[in-house]
C-alpha cells in the first residue's frame, strides 16, 4: 500500500518535472512558452479560482410570524412610573394671596421667603397699571410663534429696552425662563464643539449640554484652579484647537449653591486659552452692581467681554420669560436657529410690558438696591450661627443657602431632615422656607440645603423673625 | 410690504479683493461693533458696516465686510467663528431675499382683524426697520381657534381682577412658594375637561413636552413617533437617552410592523427586551392639518401593550362635540390613552401647558418632573384666563357662547374648506380641522402669494424650509371661530385672486352653478 502510494507520487513528480522543462513549444508575442511558464500559470489560476470561492457561513434563518407572535405575547413592559412611596406625596404649600413678602398660606399670614422677589416689585401700582393696559389692549395670549404674527410690538420694545440697560447691541426674548438657556446652547455648540462647564450648574444648563452633543469637561464648582488644569487639558489634547468652537459655561450666582463666580478670574483665563464665555444671569440681574446691571457690573468687566448672557426673568424683574443678549451676530443666528424660540408662542405681551415696566422702576430708584443689600448682609449676621447648620452661599448673594454641617450620609435622610425643618418652622413660626429638592434627572453633585430668598422689602423685623425661628428650631431637630 | 430704495452706494474701501454684490447675505460677515473701539482707531472695516445704517439699539443691523474672515473684531485672533459660514446656505441666499414675510409685528391683539406694522428696507430685505404706520388687515394666520385672543366679556374682567390679587408673577418654582389656589382650581379643571383623572400645570407647551418625556422613559426604552411630529417632542425624546424609532406618518400598519420588530429583536447590539415602549403621536397635526387615525392606532398599541402619549397642542378645545379634542371626535375612550398632553396657547388665549393622567403618574411627576420643580409657575392672570375660557366652554358662565363658539368654527373650517377644493385649490387636512394648508410647492410663489395678500388686506403665514420639506412650501390658513361669514367671504375673493394671479390652482375648478344650468338646458 505505501509503495504503491510512493510509486503514485514518484511518477505524477517525474510528470512535473517533465512538464517544466518541457522545451520551448512556441513562441507568443515575443515570449517564448517554456514547459515552466504553463505550469506556473495553472497555478495562479487555481489559487485565483480559490481565491473568488466564498467562504462558507450558516443560513441565516429570519423568525417567522410566529416566533414573532410568541415573544410579542411574551414580553412584560415595565409600569410606566415606578411606585408611589411616601416621600413622594408631600404638598405644596398653596397661596392664597400674591407671593409678596408678606403672604397668605392656608389661611394664615406668614413671612415669605420661597419667592425669588429680590427687588420687591411684585404688588408694585406701577408694573400691574402697566399689565392692565396690555390685557385690554392685546388679550392675554400672543398665540402664534415670533415668525407668524406673535411678534407684538411690545416684544420689541422691550428687547430694546434690554439691551439699552445692560449696553450691549442686540437682546432676543423667550418665552419661559428655563428654556432660554436650553435653546441657546444647542443653537451655538454642536457635535465636536468643546464645552467646559461648571459642575454645579442647574438642570436646565445640563440639559442644554445634552442636547448639543457636544464634549462637555466639569470642573469643581467655583473652584478657579480646576478650571484653569482642566483648560489647559482641553487645549492640549485637541489637535486643531483654533478651528473648534469653545465655550465656558458658567452661572453668576449658582442656584444650588448661592456662590457667586468670580468673572474677572473668568475672563482672564477666557482670554488666555481662547474661549468663550455663556453666562447664566438669572439670579444677579437687576441684583448685583452699583445699578443692577449683573455681574459684569459688579466685577468691573466690561460687557463685550463676555460672548453671551442669557437670564430668566422671573427673579427680580417679577415676571416672567427669558431674554439673551450678546453681539449682533449672536442675536440674529438665534431668530432662526434657537428651538424655543421659532416653535414655540411667544411671551404674552402683558409680561413684556411688565419687564419693561420693572426695568425703567430699577433705573429711576437704584436705592432698593441698598435696601437689598443691606437686607441681605442683616440676614447672612444672623444665620452665621444656626446650630447644626453653615451658610454657603457668597456674602453678596440675595439667595442665602444653608447646608447641613454633618451629613448623614444619604441623600434622601437628608432631605427628610431638612423638610421636617422646614414645616415645622412654617407651622409654629409662620415662616416660608424652602427645602432645596432635587429631580431624578438632575445629576448635580453639590449638597442639598434650605434657601432664603431675601427680598428689598423685607423689613429688618421679619428676617430677625425668620433667623431666630430657624435657630430654634434647628437646634431641636438636628440635636 | 417693501419699500425698496435705491441701494446705497457703498464705498469701495476695505472691501479688498471681494467681489461686492448687494445681495451677498453676511452671516459670517461684518455687524462686529464690538472690534471696535479697543484703543486702536476704527479701522476701514468698521467705519465701513457702521456706515450702512447700525446706529445702536437698532433691531437688526447688519454690515457688509470681507468673506474671508469671520468678521468677529480685529483682536479675535485664534476663535473659531461663532456661526460657520456653510451651516448658513439657506438662509443667507434664500430665506434672507423673502425676511418680510415672516415675523411681521403687529400692534392689537391677535383677533380676527388686528394691525399689522409696516416695515421698510433700505438693502433689499437685509435689515427691516419698523414704522409707526399700521395696516387693518384680516387675520388668517394666528393660533386664536374659538376667539378667546382679543379681551373677552367674561374672561378679561376676571383675568384683570386675579392680575391685581395675585400679581403678574409668583416668581417662585411650583414648589417653594408658586403654588397658588388658582393653579390648583385648574388642575382640578382641566382634569374633569379632559377625562382623565388628574392634571399637572407648565408655564410653557414646548417645555412641558422636552422636559416629561425624559422624566417617563430612559435609557432602555423605545420610543416610536411619527414622522411629522413637532420639534418639542424630537427634542424630549433625544434628550431621554431612549432609542428613538420612527413610523410613516398617520399609518396604524406601519406602526403595527416596527412594533413587532423592535419587540422581537430587542435592544440595539445587547438585544435585552425593552423595558418599555412608548408612542407618541399628535392630535392635529399642525403642518397638514390632518386629524390623527387615533382609534386604529390605541388598537395596535393595545395588542402589543406600549403606551401610548396624544399631544393635542392643536386639537384641544377646536374640534369635538364639546371641545373635548381628538378623543371626543373620533369616540376613543380618554382612558384608553396613557398620558394626554395639550397647550392653551392656541384654543384658550393664554400660554403654558398641561399634562392629564392617572393619579399615580401625576404624582410621580409632581415629585420628579424638573419642569415643575425648577421652573417658575405659571402666571396666574393666565391661569385665570385658562379657567374662564373653560368655563365658557363647558357651558359653566351661565350663557351658551361656548357652544355657539364650537359650532362657529365647525361651520367656519366646513365652509372654508369647501370652497377652496371648489375654486381649485390643493388643500390639505381632513374635515372639521381649522388648519388648512393650501400646497403652494415652489418655494418662488411664497412670496409673491404672502405679498399680494397683503397689499389686499389679508394676513396669511406662509410655511418653508425648514419647517416643511423644500419643495412642499404651503400657506396655512387658521379658521377662528370670531371670523363672520363675510370675513370668510372676503378671503375667498382675495385668495382666489392672488391664486389666478400666481398660477396655485393645480387642480380644476368646478364651474359656477349657473354655468351648469346652462349647459344643462342646451343638451
């Protein structure tokens, strides 16, 4: 059996060898066929003929209706809201008067302190004479979008009137405060933009951010030296960092925490690495500098400074709706470009008359200013020494935020204590304080805590009310 | 309505090579003043855009200057432009040429006949300045569905009163302080107009949409919506971190298919089941007018057990025996849908939003929604406003205008729309839906059509790119019901004349009745 094998392979080589050095046959263009060249091209051929051969793969199989039908009837989708636990049934306190700083809650007078009214214009005769002439002149709606007839002429009379008071070109408005930011960031950064925020920002900034696709680098809130590690981060590992579009996004007073940034830091580092700045205005409007003109006021930056400002109105100027301002070119691309703004109504006339009613009352009295903040540092005195509790907000800010000195460990224990706190101090004291809560969406790391929002027309005897309520009752519930 | 002057003459200096054409849209040019002015002299460039009329605090200024550079200012060296010129194509070469038929101002309320601004331009369209001339002109185009825009007898005396009770805002989140009984008498309200068991309040329709649906599905869910559905829901649902599908428009058997395939393949790449699905569909569809196949669709998502979330931004209040939407018309049972969502910008005079449900999911949203806890509640002068124009609705003022309201608007979009097929017109959208685009499709005919009407008195919108495809450009026309039949009548007359005139009636006309007679007599 071997030996016929090995007589097998002997001849089929000595065949080969034949064949290769068969002599030259013929000669085609110039080539002469040697024995070799016929078997080195049935080679190629064979090696071509498997090449072209497809590689064998199992059928694939599609389901049929039926196993289709089967895992349809199969499947259990999950209810649609989880389940309903206790902490999730607390009420909100209802009032029955306007949210000035004194108000009406279930029937009983109280002092309030929820309500962002910073400069006390909400009851003021002059913004509601100005609403009632708007509401029997316009209605109450502007029903339609900015691009189909729900531009009023109020509308832009007050964008004017905006960007006149903060000196800079152009201003747009929204409609809702929390969507102004929302729209702008999408509108400006898109997929491969650079966006360094803070990390303490507020939902709807993070929200933004989401939405715009674009990479997004937290540094520690308020923390100047983090920013400044994590733009020269940034910059570095960008290859082409001049042809990306950058941006800074930094809030003036931090609604979870009260701090206050420091812009002139800011722009200093703006201008070194090349970026640029998107400012949250909603809390210092109308509430910081010498005549209420934001923070750019307070710090001594000059406004061009600073690419885009946006702000809710519904804190000081006690209406509501948004506005943003920057340069031309900024206020222009958002006509078109910016979503709650082109598919969305517009803001009812009656509020934009407000606004400007509310911007011309701030310009002819700057003292509520003085008012406001003599207030405020009357209230920071008295809250330095809550027992169990420590101020965190900046000394300057109308939002006074309190957290807790010792954790205790979980969030939501935290909340509990600081919401029994502040029912109690609404039901024995007649005060009105708020817990801060926090949605399931919203991924902020800082601390919860109790806010007061502190008023111009708040009297000195009220917020010595609220401070020494709260003492007392902190000291017996977190003792 | 343009004036258009003489082209200014422009100096040549600081233009440098660029050819300079009127017309050449700078989005990515000049308007900078801001260069100017740092300590270093105004260059040519700005003395340049400040001479083609920028004087401050003007609306919309806008300077000619050089393509090549981005036109931020002299010293923004190394910053990328903040709008990339290609992004810009469409506007700047197309949409820039017709800016005056779109975001006309008025000066009255949005009522039947309002006053509309005039507005001039001295560089072909580029920047439009405002005059303190206005023009009565018939009102087709705002959202004001059964006439509650303009003050109401029974509804501005109490909005006045709540105005001066609870002031123009709470400025507080619902939360803290910004809860008032008038909220809370709303809610209640709204939850018995709709069917459903509970109500929830926004103080804005986009953001009620973008901000719940996040809250309801995450990542790990399905959402199937339909092609044509509005720019709040797309953005709610890419800001969910869910898996987005879409369906054909209005087509129960193609929902039908994608269900079953998603369902049987599972998860992208992991192919895990689903942990929930939700569809998402619109009352009226606000570009088409059509009403949605509301019945067909609840069946499908019955069988394969998705939830189903009916936006009737559109629909709530304008059609129906009582006003009480889609669900009413169609005879679907509220209940059967999962969550209602609507606004009350468009059928009840006012702004925000509303979402109704079972009580359970209203709590949760109390409690999780960011909508409710981060942002300022509504404004009570329009809450009050809100539950007036219910109240008229339901019938509850003592009087019986809100069914003469219901049935005006019926009659009006019936007969409106009739006439239009019968002069020739392409228009879409089923019967009883007050929307009706007539289809105009080169987009070349929205203004002449936007700019006749408007020499003749009447104000219609006209929709294009990017709000409808390129090519399917229409003018939308909203039926009130505080038009009177010899409103109706006059827009026939202007609209049939403008149509003669620029050639939109793609479908024969059906001939006069005394023609037929006619005929008939000489057979």
């Amino acid at each position: 059996m071997a030996s016929a094998m090995v007589n097998v392979t002997a001849s089929v080589l000595d065949w080969v060898s034949l064949a290769f050095d068969a002599p030259t046959k013929a000669v085609v263009f110039g080539v002469p066929i040697d024995g070799h060249l016929v078997v080195e091209v049935l080679l190629v051929v064979v090696i071509l003929f498997q090449l072209t051969r497809k590689s064998y793969k199992p059928p694939k199989k599609p389901l049929t209706e039926k196993e289709i039908d089967e895992l349809c009837d199969e499947w259990v989708p999950e209810p649609l809201t989880p389940q309903i636990t206790e902490d999730m049934t607390d009420e909100a306190p209802t009032l029955e008067s306007a949210a000035g700083p004194h108000a009406i809650v279930n029937g009983k007078e109280v002092l309030n302190f929820a309500s962002a009214n910073y400069l006390g214009l909400i009851g003021n005769e002059k913004i509601t004479d100005s609403c009632v002439g708007a509401l029997e002149k316009y209605g109450v709606g502007s029903c339609g979008p900015r691009g189909f007839y729900g531009t009023i002429d109020v509308h832009l009379d007050c964008e004017q009137k905006i960007a006149k008071f903060l000196g800079t070109p152009d201003s747009i408005l929204y409609s809702y405060g929390i969507s102004t930011i929302f729209s702008v960031i999408p509108a400006f950064c898109k997929k491969g933009d650079i966006i360094v925020a803070d990390e303490g920002v507020h939902w709807a900034v993070q929200n933004g951010l989401y939405l715009s696709r674009s990479t997004v680098a937290y540094f520690k809130h308020n923390d100047m030296k983090s920013l400044e590690n994590k733009l020269e981060e940034v910059t570095r590992r960008s290859k082409h960092p001049e042809k990306i579009r950058r941006y800074i996004v930094v809030e003036s007073i931090y609604q979870n925490s009260g701090q206050i940034a420091p812009l002139d830091e800011i722009v200093r580092l703006k201008e070194k690495y090349r970026f640029r700045i998107i400012l949250d205005e909603s809390h210092s409007f109308g509430v910081l500098g010498n005549s209420g003109r934001g923070l750019a006021e307070q710090c001594g930056v000059p406004i061009e400074k600073i690419d885009i400002i946006t702000a809710g109105m519904g804190n000081a100027l006690a209406t509501d709706g948004g506005f943003c301002t920057g340069s031309v070119r900024v206020v222009d691309h958002q006509r078109l470009s910016s979503a709650g703004y082109v598919f969305s109504a517009s803001l009812p006339p009656y509020l934009a008359s407000a606004a400007i009613a509310a911007v011309d009352h701030l310009e002819e009295n700057p003292s509520i200013l003085a008012n406001l903040r003599a207030n405020i540092a009357t209230l920071f005195n008295e809250l330095s020494d809550v027992p169990g509790l420590v101020v965190a907000s900046h000394l300057l800010s109308p939002l006074v935020f309190l957290k807790l000195k010792k954790s205790t460990g979980s969030d939501k224990a935290d909340m509990h204590l600081l919401q029994s706190i502040a029912k109690r101090v609404l039901e024995e004291d007649s005060v009105l304080i708020v817990a801060t809560k926090r949605s399931s969406l919203d991924k902020c790391p800082l601390p919860i805590g109790l806010r007061f929002f502190v008023s111009a027309s708040h009297s000195e005897s009220d917020l010595l009310k609220a401070a020494t309520s709260l003492k007392r009752v902190a000291a017996l519930v977190l003792s | 309505m343009n004036r258009h002057l003489t082209q200014l003459k422009i100096r040549r200096s600081g233009l440098g090579d660029v050819k300079h054409r009127s017309y050449l849209l700078p989005r990515e040019l000049g308007g900078e003043r801001r260069g100017s002015g740092r300590g270093r002299g105004r260059g040519r460039r700005e003395k340049f855009s400040l001479a083609l009329g920028e004087e401050k605090g003007e609306r919309r200024g806008r300077g000619l200057g050089f393509t090549r550079q981005d036109g931020e200012g002299e010293g923004d060296q190394g910053y990328a432009p903040i709008c990339l010129g290609l992004e810009d194509f469409y506007v700047r070469r197309l949409y820039l040429r017709i800016q005056d038929c779109f975001g006309r101002p008025i000066a009255s309320s949005p009522d039947a006949w309002f006053d509309v601004v005039e507005r001039y331009s001295n560089d072909y369209n580029k920047t439009l300045h405002r005059t303190e001339k206005t023009t009565r002109c018939l009102n087709l185009g705002s959202y004001n569905y059964l006439g509650f825009a303009a003050a109401d007898e029974y509804c501005t005396p109490r909005v006045i009163q709540s105005l001066k009770e609870y002031s123009p805002s709470t400025c507080s989140v619902r939360v803290d302080g910004g809860t008032t009984k008038l909220h809370v008498e709303l809610e209640e309200l709204v939850a018995r107009f709709v069917g459903k068991e509970a109500a929830i309040l926004f103080g804005m329709g986009y953001v009620t949409n973008s901000a719940l649906i996040p809250c309801l599905i995450g990542k790990g869910g399905l959402i199937i919506s339909d092609s044509l559905n509005h720019n709040s829901i797309v953005n709610g649902a890419r800001g969910s971190g869910a898996t987005v599908r879409v369906f054909q428009h209005n087509t129960p058997s193609h929902l039908e298919e994608v269900l079953r395939e998603q369902i049987a393949e599972g998860q992208p790449r992991t192919h895990r089941p689903w942990k929930k699905i939700i569809v998402i569909v619109e009352g009226i569809y606000s570009m088409e007018g059509e009403l949605c196949k509301l019945p067909e669709i609840i069946a499908v998502c019955k069988k394969y057990k998705a939830y189903t979330y009916l936006d009737e931004a559109h629909s709530i209040g304008a059609v129906g025996q009582s006003g009480r939407g889609v669900c009413e018309l169609l005879g679907v049972d509220p209940a059967d849908v999962d969550i209602m969502m609507g606004t009350f910008t468009k059928s009840f005079g006012s702004c925000g939003g509303y979402i109704a449900a079972s009580k359970e999911i209203i709590q949760y949203l109390k409690y999780s929604c960011p909508a409710h806890l981060y942002a300022t509640s509504m404004s009570p002068p329009a809450v009050q406003q809100v539950i007036s124009a219910i109240k008229v609705i339901l019938g509850e003022d003592g009087s019986s205008r809100g069914a003469q309201k219901l049935a005006r608007i019926r009659e009006n979009s019936n007969f409106f729309r009739s006439e239009l097929h019968k002069m020739g017109f392409e228009v879409l959208g089923d019967n009883d839906s007050p929307v009706m685009p007539i289809m105009l499709y080169n987009p070349a005919k929205i203004p002449a059509f936007s700019r006749e009407c408007l020499r003749k008195n009447v104000a219609v919108v006209t929709v294009a790119f990017p709000a409808t495809p390129l090519l399917l450009a229409r003018a939308r026309i909203c039926i009130s019901a505080s038009h009177t039949r010899e409103d109706l009548i006059k827009a026939l007359e202007v609209i049939s004349k403008v149509g003669d005139l620029i050639g939109v009636k793609y479908f024969p006309a059906e001939p006069p009745k005394h023609l037929i007679q006619s005929h008939n007599k000489l057979e």
